[in-house]
C-alpha cells in the first residue's frame, strides 16, 4: 500500500463511522474504501472494537480528542470535555472582547480555573488570548498530571500555573493569594444532582471520575465553594463563568441573595446549542 494511502486502527475508527455523522466513510480517502486491511491494522481495530463493546468512551480509546481546535491527550478517569463546554470559552472571550480596559488592564486576562481536568478549559483560553495567563486548580491528581502534560504538548506550560487543591477544604483560596488577585474566574464543576447519577450512560458512569460528576444534593456542592471564594480573589471588575444544570440559575440566584456578604450578582444566563 503506498505510504501517503496508509491508515492505522486508530485513525480508522477516529475517521470513520464511530465519530462521524453521515457517511462514515466520508472522511477516508476513496481509494481506502475497497483497500484491504492489514493484519496489524486489523487486529488494531479489533482490540479498539473491543474496548468500545465495553462501553470505554472513544475519548479514552483514542487517547486524544479535539476542543476548541487543539488536541488534548485524554486518560481516564480524568472527565472528558464536551462540546457544550466551548460555547463557555467562547462566551469568556467575548467578555473580554467586550471589556478590554477593564480585564486585564496589565497586558492581559489573569484567568483561575477550578478543576482544570484535562486543561481543556484553560488552555484554549491561553490559545485565543496571547497575553493571557492561567491559574488552573483541581484536587485529582490525574487531572493535575494530564493539564500538565497537555499544556507541555501544546507549549503553554510558561504561561499556565498548575496547583493541586481542593477548594472545599477551609481556608483553601489562601493558597491561591500569592498569585491574584485574578481577572475571571471560570470552571465547569461537579453538578450533577446526586439523584440523577444513575441515569448517566454506562461510558460515564463506568470510566470518568464520580468526584468530577457528582455535584451533590442538588449539584451546588462546588458551585458554592466556587462562589464563595470567588469574591476573595477577584478584582472589583472581575466575573465568574460557570458552566451548570439548566435547574441551576434559580438556584444560585436564592443563594446568592442568601449571602450579601459575597457582593455578587447573578447577571445573565445562557442556554448551550443543546438548549439546556
């Protein structure tokens, strides 16, 4: 088979009808439809097939995925990004498209990100904002180990400060004060409610990280620890960006009003291109 032709397993299936709407086949090349496999490149996709028929997520079996343009190793349990998840990068940048003056007045945005998980937040925000910096937190240490080796892949690392910590614990935020105070502060937390964790489909219930789903009671566990630290770190002009249940907006607007003392404000909501 001529070299420029070849395909392994693995592009196979990352090309083919596992991940492509329409016509599975629409992104091999023709000449690829009739040509015969080789025994190496089959017994790829039979042990790739096989995982699948496990119910692994593809994200894990390919070990890599694509969000917001750039490719991001993937490992489980480390939680797999969603689409849903670029529409709140987007929104983050259009603030700051917005607000110039006001964010990032030093060059540019000082961004904290609570549980970075695969970095997949973090670092496309440094990908679209030059002058950027990140601080990206979470209290697994797969997640801490796999932003690492994303941001070293995609030679982000000088620009991104990557720290182990559980913002639950008390006191937690003032680890964080030697490097704000931060402009935004951005996370897709936990927020599944604890009663909805059995509906999830076997890929997630099975391989991702409960700690990363389960938002407790009613999915704020974190979103209230985020909240509530939030105020110590942020500038006066400074915003939160949190990706939640379509439940969620009332829910943290009753909290907020619960607690003053913090000086934040719910200012808007959007639906996902989900509609949630």
């Amino acid at each position: 088979m001529p070299q420029s032709w070849s395909v392994t397993g693995r592009q196979f299936l990352r090309r083919g009808a596992f991940l492509r709407p329409g016509n599975p086949f629409q992104s091999l090349k023709p000449v690829l439809w009739t040509q015969p496999l080789t025994p190496w490149q089959l017994q790829c996709i039979q042990e790739l097939s096989s995982h699948r028929l496990q119910r692994m997520p593809v994200q894990y079996i390919l070990g890599e995925w694509d969000f917001q343009g750039l490719s991001l190793k993937m490992a489980p349990p480390v939680f797999i990004p969603r689409p849903e998840t670029e529409e709140l990068v987007e929104w983050v940048l259009e603030e700051v498209a917005q607000r110039p003056r006001v964010i990032g007045t030093q060059g540019g945005p000082l961004i904290l990100e609570v549980g970075c998980g695969s970095g997949a937040i973090s670092l496309s925000l440094l990908s679209h904002l030059p002058q950027s910096q990140v601080i990206a937190v979470d209290k697994g240490e797969a997640a801490i180990c796999l932003t690492r080796e994303n941001a070293q892949r995609l030679r982000l690392q000088d620009r991104i400060r990557i720290i182990p910590l559980d913002v639950t614990l008390e006191g937690s935020w003032a680890h964080l004060l030697p490097w704000g105070p931060v402009d935004l502060v951005v996370s897709n937390p936990p927020y599944v409610f604890s009663q909805d964790i059995e509906q999830l489909a076997p890929e997630i219930r099975s391989y991702e990280d409960p700690a990363a789903l389960d938002g407790g009671e009613e999915g704020m566990d974190i979103i209230a620890h985020i909240l509530a630290l939030a105020p110590r770190l942020l500038k006066d002009s400074g915003s939160v960006f949190l990706e939640v249940d379509p439940r969620h907006p009332e829910l943290v607007g009753s909290w907020l009003r619960s607690r003053p003392d913090l000086s934040l404000d719910l200012v808007a909501v959007r639906k996902d291109f989900c509609g949630r």
